[in-house]
C-alpha cells in the first residue's frame, strides 16, 4: 500500500453513500481445493470451479469497482488487461502488474505487508500453527518464508508446490463477516463456525499493526467473551458470543442494525451493542431476529438498501403481525410456538425500555422516512417478485444480497430473473457488466451519471458459495448521504 496514512480514512456513515473505498479479497486458490466431503464444514453448499469463478465472474467485480472508484487504474487498459497475454495479472496480488489500488484494497496485499516485520511475522506464525496444530518443524520453516509467499500460505492452507498443510478459508472472499465499519470505527466479528477462526485472527493482526489504520487503533473494537465462558455448558450458538459482519448494517449515522441469525447470538448482538454504547459510537441499535436456518445465515441475506427510501427484501418474512388470525388450529398453534417468527426490537443509549417493530416493512420505512429524511414513501421491491417458488429460489441465490456502488446502483446476480423484474417495475434499469465496462471504456457513459440502476453480474459459480456482493465487500468509506 503506498497511500499515506493521513490520507487513508474510515468513515461509514449508511449502506448507500457513494463507495470511495473497500476491503475485498479476491478468489484464491483455497476455493480450489474445497472437496465435496468437507464443503459443509468450510461453509460451502458445492464445490465451485475456480477459474470459471475468476476469469469470467470476479474479475468482472474487481473491474466495476476500478470504474467506480479508482478509474485511473483501469480506464483506457481494458483490452490489455482483458488480454490473453496479461494472463489476469492485473488481478494477482503477487504479481508486478497487480492494480495495487489504494481504494480497492486487497486483503493479500495487506497481509503480505504485515508479515515483513520480523516481530509480526513470527507472532502470526506462532498464532496460526497453533489453531492450526501444526509441527514445530513447519512452525520454523513458514517464520523462514517470503512475506508474500507467506501471506497466500496462511489463505490458501497450500505450500508453493499445492501441498495442502491445513485448510483453506475459502470464505475470506466474504470480506464483510470479517469486520464492519461503523462511522470512523472498526467492529471485528466473532465468528460463530471454527472454519472461520484464522481469518479473523489475520483481520486483527492486519487492524491492528498494518500502517494504514495506524490513526485507527484506539477505534477498534472487539467483542469480549461474557464473564466465565469457559464455565458454559454444552456448545450450542445459542450459548456462544458470536457476531458476524453479515449481521451488521450500519443504516445512518447514528443506528446501526444487528441481526440474530444462524451466525449471530443474543450474547454477541448484545456485547457488541453494549461496546458502540460505551464508546458513542451510536445512539440506535435496532435487533433484527431472524429465523435460524441456513436459507438465511445474516440479515444481508434477506434485505438490503437500494435508495434512501427503497430496499429490496424477502417477501415472505414480513407478514403482518396486526392482520386477524385465520380460523385454523392449525395455523394458530403453529404462530403461538415458533421460532422462525421475525421480532424486532430498537434500543436507544440511556433508555431503559426497547421500542418494538412488528413488521421489517415498518423497521425500514422507519429508518427511510426518519433517520434518513428521504422525504417519500418508502418502496419494496420483493425477491422472485414476491411470488412462490422464485422468492424462495432467488433468495437462495442472494437477490437480497445487493451492494450499493452509489445511492440507487446497486449490483446483483444475474440469475435472479424474477427480482430483475420487480427491480423494472419500480423503473429501475437493468445492464449486464459487460454492456456497462464497455460503455464505460468507450466514454459513452460516466459511473457519477448513472442513476436507478441494477447491475447484473455473472454468477453461476459465485451463486454456489452461498454469499452476494454485499458480502463480497467491506466498505470503509462513504460519502455522508445527509
């Protein structure tokens, strides 16, 4: 990283402020080696072909964000970086022509910088071999190991010649479970799976000691155990601290949303509310339950926001909780003992009593019309159209999962017809990647002019890891949308 550590900011104040710079990790060759027996294990619901997913779905990602935020690296070059010749250079974190962008950063990069401070680097191997239980032997032979070739080591799980000597952490391309910047501070997760523990012992080390959030130490924040964890009994989540950043959506300047989810506890929704109290941080933290199933993982997975007064959910967790019960037994019963119901509950910093949402609709239309001053009704736009099965289908396939580039474009899965559909209906335009790079590299479109619009990104290899770009994206700066 050569941008100064004066210049470098972070400062996330909503989900729609215009992007000015992130946190992603690109498909490494870890994804590669994910085998069908251990795939649920490593989070992953199929194993994924990893050339396909970079060359003809990734780099498309790592492309448009290029245009958007750092257009200098890219505008011009894209049929040399296109080029068989380059042989996707522009996108290797090792290689000399890697675009090395101070606003599209790469994790890698990061890391590999850490790792040539002898000090860091030994504590990181020690850190790593012993989560890992690895020999003393390979202990001193990684500490002996080029920073770089080191760094795609502790990601991989692979040696130079793909000898595999622990697993890989293929969802280190989920850059935002790892952390979630919440105005000018750093919220770092407390997975809840252990095949995520050393990606977010690296984001600690990669925080705390990396230059560029040297202005930011004092503002990261990490969730503590509760007192006397290890007395616990049993291993269940609901008895865990854990916090993922899937689960955190920071809404305004002052409310942040925290879902408890399959990933995310009570104990960890409540620890993490208690640190942006105590720091003031913010003065809102809404609760967002969800059902705990893997269909659902995070909030992210079921709504995110589009425009100040749009966002785009599943349909199917929103029913009215006013509307009269049908004269059914068994629908009645069902309501009164389940545990997939949505509950919503907001707390304020010095009140003592929660205020309750009884739909999402009513939560975010709050948020729109109130925090956010929008000014007009707030929209839906339902996933599959709001229509069984695609809602369900499109779910599972992250139509919700959206990140918006600026307030009103967003991008998202081409595969997800029925949503693409809704999003036209509310008069949104939808564009292929490829149509869009183009019109970009051609001068026939600017990404500042660009206005209600949903990018529609190949998927069908990135589909199968069960994350959008939402996921796929750590912002840690945005325009103030206020």
């Amino acid at each position: 990283m050569t941008k100064s550590k004066n210049e470098f900011k972070i400062d996330v104040t909503s989900e729609i402020g215009d992007l000015r710079c992130l946190l992603i990790h690109s498909p490494d060759s870890g994804l590669g080696k994910v085998v069908p027996s251990k795939a649920q294990d490593w989070l992953f619901e199929d194993i994924v072909h990893l050339d396909t997913m970079r060359r003809n779905e990734y780099d498309y990602y790592v492309k448009l964000l290029m245009y958007f935020l750092d257009p200098e690296k890219i505008k011009g070059k894209l049929s040399q970086i296109n080029s068989k010749e380059s042989d996707r250079s522009f996108f290797k974190p090792d290689n000399a022509d890697f675009h090395a962008s101070n606003k599209v950063v790469e994790i890698q990069s990061l890391l590999a910088d850490i790792l040539k401070e002898d000090d860091i680097r030994k504590k990181l191997v020690a850190s790593v071999c012993a989560i890992e239980a690895c020999t003393y032997r390979l202990q001193l032979k990684l500490i002996d190991t080029d920073p770089v070739e080191l760094a795609k080591i502790f990601i991989s799980g692979s040696l130079g010649n793909d000898e595999m000597i622990f697993a890989p952490i293929p969802n280190l391309i989920f850059s935002r479970d790892i952390g979630i910047a919440i105005n000018n501070f750093m919220l770092l997760n407390k997975p809840a799976k252990k095949a995520r523990s050393r990606e977010t012992l690296l984001a600690r080390y990669i925080f705390f000691n990396h230059p560029l959030f040297a202005n930011y130490r004092n503002n990261i924040l990490e969730i503590p155990e509760t007192v006397h964890h290890f007395l616990r009994p049993g291993e269940e989540q609901d008895e865990k601290t854990t916090l993922e950043g899937g689960d955190v959506m920071m809404v305004s300047p002052n409310h942040v949303i925290i879902g408890c989810s399959e990933r995310t506890s009570f104990s960890g929704a409540n620890e993490a509310m208690k640190l942006l109290f105590e720091n003031d941080v913010v003065k809102k933290v809404t609760i967002v339950k969800i059902p705990h199933k893997r269909d659902y993982m995070h909030i992210d997975t079921i709504f995110t926001q589009v425009k100040r007064n749009v966002w785009v959910m599943l349909g199917s967790l929103s029913a009215l909780e006013g509307e009269e019960p049908e004269a059914d037994v068994v629908k009645w019963f069902a309501e009164k003992k389940s545990k997939d119901k949505t509950e919503i509950a907001q707390f304020e910093k010095g009140k003592t009593k929660p205020r309750v949402f009884k739909t999402l609709e009513a939560l975010l239309s709050d948020i729109s019309e109130n925090d956010l001053q929008s000014g007009k009704k707030t929209k839906f736009i339902y996933s599959g159209n709001d229509k069984f099965p695609f809602d369900a289908r499109e779910q599972w396939t992250d139509s919700c999962n959206l990140l918006a580039l600026k307030e009103g474009v967003v991008l998202g899965y081409d595969r997800n017809d029925k949503t693409v559909e809704a999003f036209k209906k509310k008069g949104f335009e939808a564009i292929k990647v490829t149509d869009l790079l183009q019109k970009f590299e051609n001068g026939e479109l600017e990404p500042k002019d660009m206005k209600d619009t949903l990018i529609l990104m190949p998927s069908a290899e990135l589909s199968r890891a069960r994350g959008g770009f939402h996921c796929m994206s750590m912002p840690l700066l945005r325009d103030k949308v206020l």
